[in-house]
C-alpha cells in the first residue's frame, strides 16, 4: 500500500484542469507574489491560483476576468509553503483540535502525531472514525502507529497485539511506525516488533526512532534493524553521528529539551554545510511552551544560527514531505500541491500575517479566521470521567521506605526514606512528598513516596498521567482526599488543594488527559499552576511532564507503573499494587 494515494476524486481533479481552461473560476488568486520555490532554492515572483484546497497554477498567467472571486495583490510580502510539524503529542492537555487551531495562527498547518491516547482509550474502529473527522478540518492531520504502550504494562501483549498495530499502520492517515521508546526490546531479539517494523517498509512508511545517549554501533545495529530517523540527539555531535549512520536527524526543541541553539552551533562547528537531512520539532511540548509560537520559533532560532535562511524555511516544510513520501501534497508552493501557505512581511521573520490552510483564511493580516471546527467528542467515547469508586483514608497508608528522587523535570533516581510514614501530615522542612497511583478503575494502588517534587504542598490529584490512572501527591493526607474528590467531581483533570480549600484546578473533561479550552485560555491556567507549584518549591520548569512520565519506562530509572514501583534498570518491581475494595 502506497501513501501516495490522492485526496481528490476524478471529478474534483476535472474540476482542477477546467480551472485553467477558465471554464471555472479559481477561489484565490495570489498575484505579484514573491514565494520560495523549494525546487530551485530561489525566491520567484509568480501569480498563485487556488481552486477549493489546491494550488492549480503557479506562474506568470492570470485569468482573463479576475471578477468573481478574490484577488489578493501580495506585492512586497513572501510566501512560504505552510510549516509541518513531525512529531507531536496532541494530547499533552490540550487536544488535537485545539492545538491544530493554534498551531495554525503561527503558520503550521500540517501536524504529524501519536496515536498512543486514542490507542489506549478507544476501540480501533472508533479510532478511524474520528481520524476521519480530523479531515474536515482546515489544517492537515497525519499520525504514527505506536508498537509500545512507554510504560510497564502487565497486560502489554493485550494491548499492543498485531491485528491492531497492523490496522493502524495500513490506514491511509498514518505516515510511520514508532516512535520506538521500547527500542531495547527489538534489539534484544523481539521478532514481533521487528515484523511490524518490516510491514512499515513494505507498506512504504517510516519508523521513528527514540534513541538518547545510543552509541554509534547501537545506531547502525537500529538502522539496519529498519529505522529511518530520530529525534533524541542533544548534541551537535550526536546529530552527526545520527547523520553518519544513514538517519535522517529531527533537531528538538521543547519545554524540556530546549537543545536547538547547541545543535545547530555545534553542527555548524563540525563543517556541516547541507542541511537536507535536517528538520525540526517541538515534540509534544505543553500549552505554555507555544505561548508565542511553534515552528515559526525554530525556524527563527535556525535563522539567528546562521542557517541560511532557505534551508531553514525547508527545514520547517519540504525536508519533511520528502521524508514522509508526500511531496506531491505538502512541503512546496507549486502547482498540484495542497494550498497551505504562509504569507510573512520579511523572509527573516517566518511568523505570518496570513495564513492559508487547505485554501481557507486561517489568519488574514494578523487576525483570526479559524473556523468553528468542533469535533463531537461523546461521539468517539470521549467523555469526562465517572469515576465509580471513592478514595477512603484506609488508602492513605504508607509504609515503604523506597521512593522516587526527582533530579528534573523528569528524569528520577531511586532512594529510601528515613522519615515517619505513620503521621498524617509530613513536615514542610524536606522535600519528601506521599506518593500514590490508584488504578482507574479503582482495582489496585501504589503508595510510595517522591522526594524533590515540592518542598510544601496540601494535596494534588491528577488524572493527566501516562497510563491513564489517577495521580495522587502531598504532604497532607486531607488535602490529598480533596483535591481527589474535587478531581473526581469534575470528571478529570489537576487539582490542587491547599488547608482544606482548592487552590487550582486544571479540568480536563476529555478522558481525564484532554482540555477542551482553546489554547489561549489553557496556557494561562497552566501557567497558574506552574507558578503555584514554584512557590511551593517545584524546582523545574514543567510539572506536567513530570506527571505524565513518572510512568516512563523509557527513562531512566525508576517509575510509578501499573506492575508497580519499578526500577528500569534492573528490570525489577520494587513495591507491588496493593488490591483495593472498591
């Protein structure tokens, strides 16, 4: 199966030549425009014609009759085709509308993302249908197929089983397999995994590698095994020997790996003059990192790096629709190509004062024009959630000693505690924090303890969390128990409380992971709680990710999983689920 397979049908395509025939009018006509052409690394002047979501001539030609429709004089403006952004997480509190719309007003049109939420939460069949909905929107949604759940799931095999895996990368919405955080395991000789990796290549789609600190033979040894990219270099030089090997390099730049600057001066240092093989991400940053931007933001770090400035416009669109066998759709400005298309006031400032997407004004001379897109999410069983059972103070009970030290935003180390657990309230004078996970389905917690997330905190309770179960933490057992209940009655989402009262909330009624706030409204809340959290002692930039990955089992090195605490290193649960009654 070919991705190459065309959106329009054989009428709309008659539809397209008539266009030039000027038996039909076009929609737009961009005229005297000055627009880079991806081909020849030049900037052209050429009039644009758009029929319905197509670019159907690009040159010298304008109709005979420009009444009808609408004519827009570009003269002493640029045009770049709309930015694509390659590996998103569309779910990290916000949801993939919501992002999609804001992405948008910013110039990215186009939104390569994980299925793991929608694999986890919904029946495949639901899936598809509501990856068909996304195509009614103006930006352009495309998605990866996971072959790991990050995390250490006793039921993994369940989950994560071939008929299902198979169905999500033959689906025409879906560009590549991966990424492979479980890359350990398909070295290590599973045959399982490596099938899928090779029906990803028979299919003619890419596998996206998750490779920090990989060495250079383990690279080859993940080449040869069939990888075609990775995003986890985060140093000029471990780009290059990513480059060395064959891959093709995502350069990231998020809310905790902010590495772009260091990679490009120091792939700059190391004589690297071609950049074809390069583009970049922001690999699922939350709400508050895309306050002022998204792929606009890298491409305007590329520019300051000494990049030259073509290559940096294709580092945002072209090298990515050739990577991913869609050059005929996206990634150029020229005729056949879908009409996503940003027009900028200066080449050096890639955010733009229009955007195009799919041939609709998203953004016209710095204002809004998003449409009133809006996705029926009960439809798809995407609902707030109804929690069924109640947390009672017996759950509150802690006895280990074996805990999880937090040295960032998300990386951990293991530790015992000396302090006493049989007191309902722990002193403001550590950083030593009570610590559950309680199963979803109310079946099983974990109780344990995490040192290093806040120095003084009552309570609060998250349902954003990497496997989908409730998140509690605290140093008061009462402030706990509220802000769970408050957490509960709202059908999902983080709540903070405080001396008895609720001092944030951050609802998230899709599922209990997803916001259904536009992203403007969303940053600020989130950057509220991040703000709280730093007066009690947060000592990092974004908790949410902490949230989400104490279950990564992909990190180093111990995590809070549904097998229980486990050390990734040693392959070992140290603190087994305790059976709850519900």
């Amino acid at each position: 199966m070919d991705n190459r397979n065309y959106r329009w049908s054989n009428k709309q395509i008659r539809n397209h030549v008539e266009v030039l025939d000027e038996e039909k009018k076009p929609h737009i006509i961009l005229k005297n425009a000055t627009y880079l052409n991806t081909y020849l690394h030049q900037w052209l002047v050429a009039n644009i014609w758009i029929y319905e979501d197509r670019i159907v001539y690009v040159g010298e030609n304008l109709p005979e009759n420009l009444n009808g429709y609408e004519v827009i004089d570009c003269q002493g403006q640029y045009l770049v085709p709309g930015y694509i952004e390659p590996h998103t997480h569309p779910y990290q509190l916000y949801n993939p509308l919501t992002l999609a719309k804001h992405a948008g007003q910013f110039g990215t049109t186009t939104l390569i993302s994980d299925n793991l939420t929608f694999f986890f939460e919904l029946p495949t069949k639901v899936a598809f249908e509501l990856l068909n909905e996304f195509k009614n929107i103006p930006s352009s949604m495309y998605w990866w197929c996971r072959f790991d759940g990050q995390t250490e799931l006793p039921n993994n095999h369940d989950i994560f089983n071939t008929e299902d895996v198979i169905s999500w990368l033959q689906h025409e919405s879906v560009l590549q397999g991966g990424e492979l955080t479980a890359w350990p395991k398909l070295l290590n000789g599973d045959n399982q995994m490596l099938s899928w990796v090779q029906e990803t290549k028979r299919l003619n789609k890419k596998v996206e590698g998750h490779f920090p600190g990989a060495s250079e033979r383990t690279l080859a040894k993940l080449m040869l095994l069939g990888t075609d990219c990775d995003h986890e270099a985060m140093t000029g030089q471990e780009a290059l020997t990513r480059l060395m090997q064959g891959y093709t390099v995502s350069l990231r730049h998020s809310s905790i790996r902010s590495d772009l600057e260091i990679l490009l001066k120091e792939l700059i240092e190391l004589g690297v003059q071609k950049f074809d093989r390069f583009f970049f991400t922001t690999d699922g940053s939350h709400p508050f990192f895309y306050e002022n931007g998204m792929t606009d933001e890298l491409i305007k770090i590329a520019i300051n790096h000494g990049i030259p400035l073509i290559d940096a416009y294709c580092m945002a669109s072209y090298n990515i629709a050739r990577y991913y066998n869609m050059e005929h759709l996206h990634g150029s400005i020229a005729t056949g190509r879908i009409a996503n298309i940003n027009i900028l006031e200066s080449k050096n400032n890639p955010t733009p004062i229009s955007v195009l997407a799919k041939g609709k004004w998203i953004k016209q001379d710095g204002k809004d024009k998003n449409d009133s897109s809006s996705i029926d999410w009960d439809k798809f069983q995407i609902s707030p959630l109804n929690l069924k059972w109640t947390l009672q103070e017996g759950d509150l009970s802690f006895s280990t000693s074996n805990g999880i030290n937090l040295l960032n935003n998300v990386i951990t180390k293991p530790y015992e505690s000396s302090i006493d657990l049989s007191s309902d309230e722990l002193s403001p004078e550590h950083d030593e924090c009570f610590l559950m996970m309680v199963a979803r389905d109310g079946s099983w917690r974990i109780n344990t303890l995490v040192k290093g997330f806040v120095q003084h905190l009552g309570g609060i309770a998250s349902s954003y969390s990497g496997t989908g179960d409730i998140l509690i933490i605290g140093k008061r057992k009462t402030d706990m128990l509220i802000a769970f209940e408050r957490m509960q009655a709202i059908g999902g989402g983080i709540v903070l409380a405080e001396e008895n009262h609720i001092l944030h909330e951050i609802p998230l009624p899709l599922n209990g992971i997803m916001s259904d706030l536009d992203m403007g409204f969303l940053i600020k809340n989130e950057k509220k709680m991040i703000e709280l959290l730093k007066e009690r002692g947060f000592k990092y930039n974004d908790p949410a990710f902490t949230l989400l990955f104490f279950s990564a089992t992909h990190l180093p090195f111990i995590r809070l999983t549904p097998s229980g605490l486990y050390d990734v290193k040693n392959r070992e649960v140290l603190v087994f689920p305790t059976k709850r009654e519900n």
